[in-house]
C-alpha cells in the first residue's frame, strides 16, 4: 500500500462563501470531479488510491463521488477535514469580510471563538492516518496542512486551484509534503 495521501481542492461550486452555506457543483465544477477522478484512476498501483473521503459539505462530497464510483468504494466522511469553522454568531454577509481578513495574517491571528492554530493541528492529525487515501477538502484546510508541515505560521501559502492535487506522505506519526497541487488566481469570496 503506498505511503501517498491525496490531499484535492473541491470542483468549483455553484455560489460562492458568503451566497450559499453549502452549495453543490456547478457545470463546469462536475466536470473537474470527472477529470480529477480519470487522473487519481490513471496511477498505477500502488501510487493510486483505494479510499475516498470526504468533508461533509456538499461540494466535496460531489467532487469525491465519481473516484469512488470508479473504485467501488463508499465516500467516508470526515468533518476534521471540512471548512474552517466561522466564528458564532457571524451573519452569513460577514462571513467574506472575516475570511478576507483571516487569510491575510497569521494562525495565532485569527479573530474567533476557537484556537485556528489548534484547527489546523487538528485538519494535519486527521489526514495522518490516510495513507492510500483520496481526501477531498477546502482552500484553507489544504493551507492548514501544508503551513503546519511547512512549520509557517501563514494562514495563505499557496493558493490551490478547483480540484487541485496536493500529495503528501504519511511518515510514522506525521506528514511529509511530496508536491503542492496547481495554483491559480481563483477567487475564494
């Protein structure tokens, strides 16, 4: 069994952060499910990946579904691997202004009613025991990651693109990262 963790950026959603508390896939993001899926399945054993999981939101889940399809598995979910939780009470309108900030400073930074340092310790300790696995997640999750291998402190450090692969190794208790998956200018707001 190989040792690879396939860390993938959801599709593109049909609305956006602030519009939608969970959207499904637009057009063109159901199409990045497909094409992610056809890449994960053309690696050859035992690089390619033989679970799929998921965070609970709808745009992940949409994008897990055709790889597991293909694989004959069921799409686990996990919310370790979800969104980064807002803070409570914060009206859906605010939720862009917050993030926007949040994404331009440091983990220890963020204003919230939850430790994001412990977060992003916690969205690395889920993906720790994945070996083999295809894990479907969000922007800042797959920033939580690979700052917390990379030892930064950043909550931004590189900016996936829609189904974007990041491929990291599981070693012992921890994580090493292999490759950072494609970036892009995508709009997160």
């Amino acid at each position: 069994m190989t040792s690879r963790i396939y860390l993938i950026r959801h599709g593109r959603p049909a609305a956006g952060w602030g519009e939608d508390d969970d959207p499904g896939l637009d057009e063109t993001g159901r199409g990045q499910a497909k094409a992610v899926a056809d890449r994960l399945l053309a690696l050859a054993p035992p690089d390619r990946p033989t679970r799929v999981v998921s965070s609970p939101l709808r745009r992940c889940r949409e994008t897990a579904q055709p790889l597991a399809d293909a694989l004959g598995v069921e799409v686990e979910i996990d919310p370790r691997v979800g969104e980064i939780p807002t803070p409570a009470g914060l009206a859906a309108a605010e939720r862009p202004a917050w993030l926007r900030e949040a994404m331009g400073g440091a983990w220890s930074q963020i204003k919230g009613d939850i430790d994001y340092d412990a977060w992003r310790r916690q969205v690395a300790a889920a993906l720790a025991g994945r070996a083999g696995c295809a894990v479907f997640s969000h922007f800042v999750a797959i920033n939580a990651v690979v700052s917390h291998i990379a030892g930064e402190e950043g909550v931004v450090l590189f900016r996936p693109d829609h189904t974007s692969t990041t491929v990291l190794a599981a070693e012992g208790d921890g994580l090493a990262l292999v490759e950072r998956g494609a970036e892009a200018s995508t709009r997160v707001l």
